[in-house]
C-alpha cells in the first residue's frame, strides 16, 4: 500500500511538472515609449562663498537674453561678482518667499552693452520659483545683473492686457542649490542703503562669486 501510494504521488508529481513546462510563458513586459527629450540647454554653476548655485539657461525660448549671460560667463566677467540685494515683503519672516540680486552693479570696466528686451509673452519663461531674470531699468536697458525668484511671482510677468508693463526677462531657472539662493535670501539687509524700491534691501556684507562656469559637458557649446 505505501509503494502504491508513493507511485501515485510521483505520478502527480510528474504530470504537475510536465503541465508547468507546457504553460505559456508569462507575457512580455510592455515596450516602454520614447525616451524623453533631453534638454540640451547649456548650464553654469556659481560657485559663492556660500555655496554652488547650478543654472539651465533656456537658450532655446530665450536666446538674446541666455546668450547675453553667456558671454560674460565665457569671459570670465562674473568672476569677483556679488549677491548684494535680497528682497522679502515687508514682516516677512521666512526665507521662501522674495528675490536675490547678483551681478557687476554697472562696473564700466565689465558691463557689455544693453540688450534687447526678452518679453515673457515671446520667452513662455514665467517668473516661477527658481526662475532668474534680468534686472533693468527701461526694457532694452539690461546688462549684467540679474535675480533670482524664491516662490512664483506672476506680477514679474510681462501683462497681456497692458502694454504698458512689458515685465522682466526670464531666462533660465535653478535646477541645484535653491537652499543656497534661500540662505542668501535671510541674510541682514542694511536699513539705510540703497535708492528707490532697492532702499533696506543691499545686503550688510555682499556674498561673493568668486567664479561662475559652464559645467564641463556644456563647455565650449
């Protein structure tokens, strides 16, 4: 009785097998779909006593305004620049929400003449977080300093309904080092310096750039 029964259990054994190795193989998995577009906008990084600060420039959307920031970077211009603004609303206390301004502050010896004026109605380049910008005073009057938005500002935009407010030249955005733009951002503002809309906004000790370049895949682009 036992050899029948250890029979009939191999028996089992081997028709389960041999249907396991009759079964269809499990379905192949999906083909995947396109890989996704890569961006080949070139890159910088500033390197600033607090830290590396990377940025994509949108040479694509915003090629007179991209290209301008590029020459001075290729020229070593940037090097020796400094973070000397930060702007936050009044009884703002966090540092997630204003701007952070860098550049030459009109140096005759290292500004590059005025460039045509990039509107955000052309560029599609909204002032979200992250964005930078350039600074100016009349569109067209753009050179060498540029900000860096900490939270959306929709009010930068250029409006559609009024041309009388063509807005600022967005650019390029952040893709690493936000938590260095937002440390620059809490940084003490001096009460009495600076003119106009800039007046309590001029940093007590400017953060230095001390170099500001291509990464090394974007070299020579």
């Amino acid at each position: 009785m036992l050899t029948r029964r250890i029979l009939i259990a191999l028996s089992a054994a081997s028709l389960a097998a041999a249907a396991h190795a009759q079964s269809p193989p499990p379905p192949a998995p999906a083909p995947e779909g396109p890989p996704s577009a890569v961006s080949t906008n070139p890159k910088v990084v500033l390197t600033t006593a607090q830290g590396d600060i990377t940025i994509e420039l949108f040479v694509d959307k915003a090629p007179i305004t991209a290209k301008n920031y590029l020459k001075y970077v290729d020229r070593k211009l940037y090097d020796g620049a400094t973070f000397y603004r930060a702007s936050k609303p009044p009884g703002q206390a966090a540092n997630d929400y204003g701007t952070v301004q860098g550049g030459l502050q009109n140096d005759p010896k290292k500004v590059l003449p005025p460039i045509a004026h990039e509107s955000t109605l052309k560029t599609g380049i909204l002032h979200k977080d992250g964005v930078i910008s350039m600074g100016r005073h009349a569109p067209g009057t753009a050179q060498a300093d540029w900000f860096i938005c900490v939270g959306d500002m929709s009010y930068l935009d250029a409006d559609p309904k009024d041309p009388a407010n063509p807005g600022f030249a967005a650019f390029g955005h952040v893709v690493a080092g936000m938590e260095v733009v937002k440390t620059i951002l809490g940084m003490p503002t001096d009460p009495d310096k600076g003119v106009g809309a800039m007046k309590g906004e001029m940093l007590l000790k400017p953060v230095k750039i001390l170099t500001v370049r291509r990464v090394a895949a974007d070299a020579g682009a």
